[in-house]
C-alpha cells in the first residue's frame, strides 16, 4: 500500500469512491474537489494498491479547532505550520473497508 499526496489525476477514482460512501446530495462535487486539491497539498493524501486509488483522506490545517459547515463549501486554504489539522472525509473502497486503511490514512503513513 502507497500513501501519497493527492493529485488532480486522481480525481474521477476519487469522486468515485465519494459516490460510493455518500448519497447525491451529500457528495462533494468535482468542483469542490479541484479547489481542495488546490489549497490542501500536504493534507489530502491517496491510498493505492498496485497503482489503483482504494481510499483518501481530506482535511486542512487550520486556527479552527473543528470542522464548520462553511469549510465543505469554501476550502480554507493550509496554514504553513501549526494549528490544528482537520479532517473532513476518510473514503475507502468499498472493497478495501475493514481492514485498518482508514486508520493508516488518518496517520499518513
């Protein structure tokens, strides 16, 4: 298992996996993705298993100690250091669930 900073190639397994764990109406969209790839480098990580995308972790470094409704819609952008890290969504393939990814992904490693 690799764990890597996200990039903008992999987005469509990651929408994907976002549509698998969240219904229409809770999912982030593409868009909302770009911007988080964009402003979260560092923060944003992939799992892959022999070059496939089975899961993500999304959050951001920031002054606020919790996830706020308003973060889902307008990314705050990374502070260089300190503060606190967020985390908004852990996705896992469902095929990959139940077996400590999402715990590894937590960590970044």
């Amino acid at each position: 298992m690799e764990i890597t900073d996200a990039t903008l190639a992999d987005l469509p397994e990651i929408l994907r996996i976002e549509q698998l764990g969240f219904t229409a109406e809770e999912a982030g969209t593409a868009e909302q993705y770009q911007d988080r790839l964009a402003r979260l480098a560092g923060t944003f990580l992939v799992a892959k298993e022999k070059h496939k995308l089975v899961g993500f972790v999304v959050g951001a470094a920031t002054q606020e100690p919790y996830v706020a409704d308003w973060m889902f819609e307008h990314t705050p952008t990374n502070l260089p250091t300190g503060g606190h890290q967020l985390i908004y969504t852990i996705g896992i393939d469902p095929a990959y669930r139940g077996h400590g990814l999402g715990s590894r992904l937590e960590v970044g490693y």
